[in-house]
C-alpha cells in the first residue's frame, strides 16, 4: 500500500496498491497480467466476473513458436448480474490458426477459452479494470 497527501494536507490518502496475486491497482483502476502454458490438446479457461460499473479490456496471445497461435482482444462495459446481462462485451480481434478461441458471454462473467491443438503453446493474458468502485472489482479465475 502505497500513502501520499494531497499538497498541503495532513492526512495521509491511501493512492495505490499491489495485491499479494499481482494486481496492481491504482485506486479505482487495477491491471494484471500474466504467463501460461497449456498443453497439446488442452484448452486453458479464463473466467471474468465482479465487474461493476465497469470498462474492462482484456487481451490475450498464445504460440507454439511456430504456425499456430490464438489472441484476441475484447472490451466489457457495464455491470455484471447473476440474473441479468447488464453488460456489453465487444470483440474488437479474436483471431487463431490451428489453436481457437471459445469467446462466452454469461449474466455474470465473461469466459475466454483456449485450445492449443497439435502442440504445446505458451502465452500471456493482461487485463485492465475500471470502475465506480475499486477497480470494478474484477476477478480472473483460470482452469
């Protein structure tokens, strides 16, 4: 936890953090990002969910180092119901040879899947969250 004072204050203001997961958030904006590795034939899932009030971006690129590979890019805005899709999801770029990407628009989370088929791929996902409210307190569970 990072504390500074506005000029001329004498209360100190909580003005960024960093997250024992790795996220940093600079009060009401949080970033992440990541490696992985999925193996041949095996599909990596990425889960989104808590976005509230929020404008999300969320990017993500994985190879073989050679021909085949998936990435994409995809913008979330608006708020996250169990009940209710109160949120947009635009796919500004999804694009795959020989891997593929599995894109699902759920009321409460947003899943990015990846399939490596034919070999091992390697890899990094990045999110970015804002929001009313701390960092849109978004979360990525992954399996």
């Amino acid at each position: 936890t990072f504390n500074t004072t506005a000029d001329g204050a004498a209360t100190l203001t909580e003005r960024m953090r960093i997250h024992n997961d790795g996220i940093v958030q600079h009060m009401k904006h949080k970033t992440y990002v990541d490696s992985h590795s999925i193996g041949s034939g095996a599909t990596k899932t990425f889960t989104f969910s808590g976005a509230g009030y929020a404008n999300v971006i969320i990017r993500w690129g994985f190879s073989d180092g050679n021909a085949r590979r998936a990435g994409g890019m995809v913008v979330l805005t608006g708020h996250m119901w169990s009940s209710a899709t109160g949120y947009d999801a635009t796919v500004v770029h999804n694009s795959a040879t020989t891997f593929s990407n599995s894109l699902t628009k759920n009321d409460a989370n947003y899943v990015v899947a990846v399939t490596a088929s034919g070999g091992a791929a390697y890899g990094s996902i990045m999110w970015e969250a804002t929001g009313w409210t701390d960092g849109a307190s978004l979360t990525m569970a992954v399996s």
